[in-house]
C-alpha cells in the first residue's frame, strides 16, 4: 500500500545463512514490478538479480498486463504440492481463452522489448512527479498535508487526516484518485492514494499537484476563519 520495495538482495542472504538447512523461503510478491521494473519488465527479482535466491514470485496480470489473474512461479515439486493441495487452486474456475490470448499477447510484447519505452517513460514521470510533490510541500508547509514515496515507485501516498475529503474534490475536478481508510491502512495512516502510469502527461500530474495545493489553501482559509 505504501509503494515501498523489500531489500532482497539484503534479506536473501540473510535466509540462507540463518537457515541454512533451508527451512525458510522467500515468497516475493510481484504485482506492482510486473511490466515496471527488470529486464524488459520482468519483475523486481530480475531487476535485481536475486532469481536463484528466491523460493516463489507471483505475478499478477491484473495491473499492467490490463487482463485478470495470476501465476505462481515456482519448482516442479512445488507446483505438484499446489495443484494437489491448495484449495484455491483446485477450486477456482479456469480462465478463458480470451483472457490467455490477452496475457500471452502482453507478454510477447514485453519479451520482444516493445514496452521498454513504457518503462522508461513511467520511471521519467514517477521523478518528475517526485520533484513537483517535494516543491510543494516545501511551498505549503501543511500540517493537513504529507506526501509519501519511495524510490522508483509510481505509488504515491498523500497523507491526510481528510482523505475523503480531498479525494472527492479531485474527482470533481476528473481526477481519479481513491482514499483509502482504516483498517485497510493502520488507523491515523489514511491516504488518498495515488498511481503514475506510463500514459500520464506532465499537464495532467501539474494539474493533480495544483488541485491538491489549492485544497490544501482551502483548508487554511477555513481553519482561519474558524
């Protein structure tokens, strides 16, 4: 929820020398990496190049694969567990044909290389953002008002104790962007959650940043008056 990244070339070593029997696993979830980062989108495990370290990656096709469902990337004798074991598994319903066409294709693409410059082009927004949102706390100083990021990340979080507030004035302004409430977030961790994609013009994340601004000049103003 935070957009942050697990250091896995720290932790992978940690695992194999305080379990070196190997009685513990690294699980790595790969549902925001997928198509941003690594080797022509191949995920944060690749990007890193810990694969060898690592005992399962899911990655999910609902994001930037724009399709539905999952995989799990794993041993053959893990996967003969799941399909044999993990209920989940044995009773969802399978996928349709259109579905797997729309994966396959998507990532023929990616293997081909033709979404590289997508994830170039997400990476140039996602600082460019980074630079706007840090020019404007400077600017604002609000005590209602804190933007949250990690590196690389097109996860953007605003913090606020008006969440639904401020998302609701920014979709009126044909924004969309979501609050996100207690308990999906620890209580007093609220947000209105914010997502680059590759797609974003620099006109559209100045026109995010400047109607956050001026909510944020709203509420002093009625603070003020109060």
């Amino acid at each position: 929820m935070d957009g942050d990244t697990a250091p896995l070339e720290q932790i992978a070593p940690l695992v194999q020398k305080y379990f070196p029997e190997r009685n513990a696993y690294l699980i790595v979830d790969e549902a925001h990496a997928t198509g941003v980062f690594g080797p022509n989108g191949a995920g944060i495990v690749q990007d890193l190049g810990v694969e060898d370290q690592i005992f399962i990656r899911t990655h999910t096709f609902g994001k930037s694969l724009a399709s539905q469902g999952a995989i799990v990337l794993c041993d053959l004798l893990t996967k003969e567990y799941l399909i044999n074991y993990a209920r989940t598994l044995i009773y969802t319903t399978a996928m349709s044909r259109p579905s797997l066409i729309a994966i396959r294709s998507a990532y023929e693409l990616m293997a081909e290389g033709q979404t590289q410059l997508f994830q170039s082009d997400l990476q140039n927004n996602i600082s460019y953002f980074q630079s706007r949102c840090d020019e404007m706390v400077h600017r604002i100083e609000s005590p209602v008002l804190q933007i949250e990021y990690n590196h690389r990340s097109p996860i953007f979080s605003i913090r606020t104790t008006l969440p639904r507030e401020l998302a609701r004035y920014c979709q009126e302004r044909g924004l969309i962007v979501r609050p996100i409430m207690a308990p999906t977030v620890p209580l007093g961790k609220e947000r209105v959650r914010v997502c680059l994609h590759a797609g974003n013009t620099r006109q559209e994340m100045d026109k995010l940043l400047d109607t956050i601004e001026k909510w944020a000049g709203r509420y002093h103003q009625l603070k003020a008056k109060l």
